[in-house]
C-alpha cells in the first residue's frame, strides 16, 4: 500500500462531496410551475341531451345519469332538452332510458345523442322487441 491514510482519506472525502451534488439534484427534483387555471364558461362541463322517438313519441320515459333521474316526462316531449353537469371520462358515461307506449305499438325506436360540453355529438339507438316497453342501458364514449 502506497501513500499516507490521512491522504486516502481527504481524497475520498473530496470526492464524495464532488458527487454529492449531482446525487442531490437527481434526487430532489423542482416541482413545476402550476398551470395557469384554464378559463372555464359557466357552461364547460354540461353535456346537453336530445332524444328522438319512433313511431311516435311515448306515453313516458324517463333518463337515469347515475341513479338520479334527469330527464322524465309524461307523455310530450319538453322544448328545450336538459344541461347535466358532467364530464365524460374515456371509459365513458351510462344512461338509463326507460319508455313506454301504448299497448297497440308493439316495435318502437328511441334515439338518444349527447352534445358534449366541446360541441360533439354521442348518438346511441335502442329498439323494443315485441313489446310496448323499453329499459337499456346505454353507454356514451367520446371518440
């Protein structure tokens, strides 16, 4: 062995703190700045429904988003569908549609589109068989 210990000892020290700061900036990296708030209409975030029915409209339907119904009527379709306050995730969203016309009219269509906060349109279609009843689940995704 060469050289003095105090000397093996002040050399390895001088090197551990040479890369010790490397270490430190790898391990504790600087947070990002935070993003500026993006900024929001009162309506971003409201999906808006419109439903068609075929052959004619039904005596009642009812809309289900999440259990809570949101759109329901007995008989006469309303002017102006409602706004749900939603946002559509990748796996997307499910309605519940519920109809029922008058015994006479045994095969019926329901068209049901949600218009997206961004403008797109979601379309779904269900059909009774045989039956004056219609209960689907229908599941929306964006594309």
């Amino acid at each position: 062995m060469r050289g003095s210990p105090l000397l093996r000892a002040l050399l390895t020290l001088l090197v551990l703190s040479l890369s010790a700061w490397p270490v430190w900036r790898v391990t504790h990296a600087v947070a990002p700045a935070a993003p500026a708030p993006a900024a929001h209409s009162p309506e971003s975030g409201t999906a808006r429904l419109e439903v068609a029915f075929l052959p004619v409209p039904p005596v009642e339907f009812e809309v289900k988003y999440l259990g809570n119904t949101v759109w329901r009527s007995g008989g006469k379709l309303a002017e102006a569908s409602p706004s749900i306050a939603m946002q559509i995730p990748a796996e997307g969203i499910d309605l519940q549609v519920t109809a029922r016309w008058p015994d006479d009219v045994r095969s019926a269509a329901a068209r049901i589109q949600v218009v997206t906060p961004d403008g797109a349109t979601l379309e779904r279609l269900a059909w009774t068989h045989n039956s004056p009843a219609l209960d689907e689940v229908l599941t929306f995704q964006s594309r």
